[in-house]
C-alpha cells in the first residue's frame, strides 16, 4: 500500500524539479557541473544540494549525496522512507546505490545520463530486484531545460579551453 504523503501530482514534481535546477545554477557559479537536488518528506523540502566536487575536491560530493545526509541529519535516521529525491540528472552507480541504501520511496529525475546513468541508460540499480531495496522512478520530468542547461555549461567550459 502506498503512503499517502508519496502522493504527489505533476505540478508538485515540477515545483520540486524546480528547486533541484535552482540549485544546479548554484553549482554552476561554483565552477562546478551543474546537478542540483532536493529531498522531500511529507511534502516538505527536506534537502537541497548541488555538486561541490571541485569546491571540496572530493570525487564523493555530488548532490545527491550531500542531499542524502542533510536528509538523514534531519529525520533523524539513515532510513530515509517517505522520502522522494529530485535531481536533474540520472543519477551516477555511486548516487543509485546511496538512494537503494538509504531506502528512499521514490527519484524523479530530470535528463538521462548516457556516459554514466545507472538508472536507465546503463544500468538499473534502483530497480534492481536482486537488491532488498527497490525505487520509484519518474524519468524525464522537465528533461529539455535540465539538459539544456548541462549542455551550455560544457559547451562554454570547451570554449574557455580553446582559447
């Protein structure tokens, strides 16, 4: 049986959607790649995180992952059920297997990822029925500007390194 908090409408998923691309800017003015997301629990914003690799020069500090201990900060546990993480890009083999650990109900996620994606374009890790944990998985939500937005970041870093 479903929670009744998981529940949530499209236009609920786009405002949340929303606030991941937000933070995907801010990772952006930080030099960094641009991935943003939040958590939330209960319909309320739990979380909020972007890529800080390069701020922390720590191959670990994708958003999600930061995103997933401010979550488990806040609920108090590493469970983190009832809770469903917005990114805006397919999340990487290490960030898929952060969201089956932390046992999470559900990931909507902006654009795929075909160099990395270990949600559908390489693998399927938070589905996989192998594992004691499976996901939720809305692909695709607001999927053109999220890529959009990727794509103008490194079409500018391949600009600035060609001169």
């Amino acid at each position: 049986m479903t929670d009744p908090s998981l529940t949530i409408d499209r236009q609920d998923d786009e405002r949340y959607m929303r606030l991941a691309i937000d933070q995907a800017f801010i990772a952006e003015e930080n030099g960094d790649v641009p991935i943003g997301c939040v958590i939330v629990h209960q319909n309320r914003v739990i979380a909020k995180a972007y890529n800080q690799r390069e701020q922390l020069h720590d191959p670990s500090a994708h958003a999600e992952i930061i995103a997933l201990t401010q979550a488990a900060e806040h609920i108090g546990n590493w469970r983190l059920t009832g809770c469903t993480i917005y990114v805006t890009l397919e999340p990487c083999p290490m960030c898929a297997g952060a969201l089956v650990l932390g046992r999470l109900d559900r990931l909507v996620y902006g654009t795929d990822d075909p160099k990395t994606g270990a949600v559908k374009s390489l693998y399927n890790i938070v589905q996989d029925p192998r594992l004691n944990h499976q996901l939720e998985v809305t692909g695709g939500l607001m999927q053109e500007e999220c890529k959009k937005q990727l794509q103008d970041f490194f079409l500018r870093r391949r600009q600035e390194n060609a001169q």
